[in-house]
C-alpha cells in the first residue's frame, strides 16, 4: 500500500487494483515502458509482482510474449517475480518468448537458472523443447541443450512422438544433427504408431535426413509400424511417384541398399 495525499489526510492506495481485464498498475506501467513507474511500484509499493490478468498472464509473461527486452530485464531483476508463472495455456514466459521467436528474451529467461526448461504447453502436451524442435528452431534447441536439464526424448501424450521425431516428420535435418550430436537422443525411437524417425523422413521425403539417420547404424531399416505393417521402405515405395516427382528417389534407392546389406 501506498499513502497518498490529496489535500485531506493521508489515506491508503491499492496498488494491487485491477481493472475489468485483470490488469495491474505494474501490468498498465509494462506495457507503456514506464520504468521509473515499475521501480516505484515494486520499491516503495511493494506491489505483487506476480498478479494475473484474466487470460493468466503477469507483467513478466506479456512483456516477454511481446518481446519487450528492457522490460523483461527490469523485471527479472526485481525479487520475487515468478519466472515459471503459466497463464490459462499453461504457458511460461520461456515458452511464450520462444513461439513468437524472441531469442534475446529466451537467453535472459535461461541466465537466470531457473525457468522450467521443460515445462509442457497444455493443449499440445509439448515441451518448449519438443515444440522447438518441431518448428525447426535451432537456436532454441542449441541453448536449451546448453543447459543440460532438457528430457531429449520427452514426448507428448497425443502422439507420443520424440522432438527428433517431430523434427524428422518435418525435415528440420539441422535440428536432427544437434539432437543425435550434442543431446545424445534416440535415433529409433517409435511414436505410437511405431513410426520411427527414419520411416517418417522416408514418407515425407526428406532425403537428407535419411541419409543422415542410416549413417548413424543405430536404426532398424525393417522396423513395421503398427497400423499396416509398414516399412520404411514400404513408405517410401508408396509414395513413389511423389519421390520421383520431387527428385527424392535417391530415399528409394539408399533404403534398397540398406535393406539388402
């Protein structure tokens, strides 16, 4: 509380009140770049750093949403913000600052030790790093590998899929480099369909990145999935007129190979 003097005696002022949308004079301050106001309030206020509007979100998960790099500085610098606070997703400010691409913002969020690196987005069930990875966000995945707390081979619950399995289905084959190379993940790993990396790359096409997961001699070229007992090479041979269409009979031929060696 604040007092507050207005020709009459002192009297106290609610510096925690919120607005029909749940915001917060901290709230209002963040989003017009107030900082001498933020430090006031926080300061001398002693203001809740940590109140929600009505989606969920605080101070700290706008800002960082909306890649507001002072301001989230300001913030993480005031003791006791709440640097894993979810909104109504189940969204932290990490996993906001990396789905609209504010890397600067990620790396602040991750210097300070202590987000949740994998903390689960609550419609998808993905981590921040399984979601990265299927977007194909190197820089992302490299600084959450960098942090040695990420489950490699987390998979979400829909479709019980690896982020290098994501990563395969959608030909992000530089994402695939960094999770066998520096995150040590299962290149074999079955999604519950038994889909494996290598028969997803091989359906979608992704020639590169099959032949990047045949050079491990860690993946099971006769693997089936369960659904109609197919092989990789099943998939690709399907889907043959689409691979010579696109120039990506070489999958054809490299699984061929593989399959009779």
């Amino acid at each position: 509380m604040i007092e507050h003097r207005c020709g009459g005696p002192p009297r106290k002022v609610d510096v925690d009140a919120q607005d029909r949308e749940g915001r917060s004079p901290l709230r209002c301050a963040v989003e017009h770049g107030y900082e001498a106001i933020i430090k006031l309030l926080h300061n001398e206020g002693k203001c809740d750093l940590n109140i929600q509007d009505e989606f969920g979100q605080t101070a700290l998960s706008w800002a960082a949403e909306r890649g507001q790099e002072a301001r989230v500085k300001l913030l993480l610098n005031s003791s006791g913000v709440d640097v894993d606070s979810e909104d109504e997703f189940g969204r932290t400010p990490l996993c906001l600052a990396v789905e609209k691409g504010h890397n600067a913002i990620v790396r602040m969020l991750l210097d300070t030790g202590n987000v949740d690196v994998n903390a689960r987005d609550v419609d998808s069930d993905q981590t921040i790093f399984s979601w990265a990875a299927m977007r194909g966000r190197e820089f992302v995945v490299r600084m959450l590998l960098r942090t040695g707390k990420v489950d490699v081979d987390t998979r979400d619950i829909h479709f019980s899929r690896t982020p290098l399995l994501w990563a395969a289905m959608y030909g992000h084959k530089a994402i695939i480099e960094l999770l066998l190379s520096l995150g040590g993940a299962e290149p074999d790993a079955q999604d519950s369909t038994g889909r494996t990396p290598l028969s997803l790359a091989a359906e979608e096409g992704h020639e590169g990145i099959v032949h990047l997961l045949l050079n491990t001699r860690k993946v099971n070229v006769a693997a089936r999935d369960n659904i109609f007992g197919q092989t990789p090479l099943d998939m690709a041979i399907k889907r043959r007129h689409e691979a010579i269409k696109r120039g990506h009979e070489a999958i054809i031929d490299m699984l061929h190979h593989h399959s009779s060696s």
